[in-house]
C-alpha cells in the first residue's frame, strides 16, 4: 500500500471516529496534519451523515427516501474514490 493510500485510509478513520466517539488530543493533531496535507478534503462529510443518520434515529422516523439514496450515493462515492467499493 501506498503512503498516500495509507493517510487517506487513517484521515477516514479519523474523521469517522470524529463523528461517531471524539478524538483524544493526540487524535485531533493528527487529524490536523493529515487534513494540512490533503486541503481538498471535505473535513466535516462524516459529521454531516453522522447528524443525519443520529436525527432521523431520534425522531423514532425512518430516514426520507431521498436522504437516505443521497447518503447511500455519498457513501458509495467515497467509497470509490478511496478504491474499496
């Protein structure tokens, strides 16, 4: 594997664990550098689905049909783009 596949695979972790538990400080500065490093990369995406998927399980609602093909066709870009899918 590449060193560019490598940070692209830990900048997701990071950003997904963001989203999902929080970072410790060490996390965050790492998160930080990678992001320094790849300035194109949209740093809140998973921040966003997090929220979308975290409102429509709290108002006890299934998601909208278009919310969840939009996410669905988010997830499966990203995945593409990072080789995996």
């Amino acid at each position: 594997m590449s060193a560019r596949k490598a940070r692209s695979l830990r900048l997701d972790e990071l950003l997904f664990r963001r989203a999902v538990e929080g970072l410790e400080a060490s996390e965050q500065r790492e998160l930080d550098t990678l992001l320094a490093r790849e300035p194109d990369v949209d740093s809140a995406i998973y921040d966003r689905a997090a929220a979308a998927v975290c409102m429509g399980a709290l108002a006890g609602a299934k998601l909208p049909a278009g919310l969840r093909a939009g996410l669905q066709d988010a997830a499966g870009t990203i995945l593409k783009d990072k080789g995996r899918y």
